[in-house]
C-alpha cells in the first residue's frame, strides 16, 4: 500500500511523505503506482516551473518507495499562492484514486 502523510499548517500543505508500493499489478503494469507518481512528479516539477524555486525533496526507490516533499519558508505571496494551488491540486487527484483504490492508496493528515 501507498501511504501518504500530509503535514499542513493553516489549511496549506507544508510538506509530504509518500512510502510504500501499491502492489496493485506487477512491476511496470500497475497503474495505482503509476498514477500516484505521475501525479507527485508532475506537482514537484511545476512548482519548480510555475513557482520558480526548488522545494526540499528526497527520493528514495530502493527501499520500498519513499517521497520526501517540503516547501521552503521565505517564499513572495506569488510562489506561495502557487504552490498552494499545485499541492491542492496533487491532494484532490489523490484523494480520487484513494476513492477507487482504496486497498492500495492511504491519505491521512498529522
């Protein structure tokens, strides 16, 4: 199972961390890891694009899928508002996965 622990301050996501495999289909055919990646990598991705900083990341594919997410602190309201909407955005998509896929995606809040 992929477990997602979001840690927010204020209503704004300040950071993730995603751990585990889904194990919805084997290595290369399972679209619950698929999706959840290409979601997380493509947030990631536009933050650095959109907001133009690079969040503190760390990834780890070797010992069991890990995904470390964290914004930085001194951002303008413009890279903040951005990111903001991005990780709402991340959270709505897998908050629709967990939906169907219950068994293989868990989303909780600390």
């Amino acid at each position: 199972m992929i477990t997602v622990t979001v840690r927010d301050n204020d209503f704004r996501v300040v950071s993730l961390e995603m751990t585990g495999h889904a194990n919805y289909a084997e290595h290369g055919s399972d679209i619950v890891c698929a999706a959840v990646s290409a979601l997380v990598l493509t947030t990631v991705n536009s933050i650095e694009r959109l907001a133009s900083y690079q969040p503190i990341v760390e990834v780890d594919e070797q010992n069991g899928g890990y995904l470390y997410f964290e914004t930085l602190t001194n951002l303008t309201s413009e890279q903040e508002y951005i990111t903001h909407i991005l990780l709402q955005n991340l959270l709505y998509g897998l908050e629709d996965i967990q939906e169907q896929y219950a068994s293989y995606l868990s989303i909780s809040f600390a």
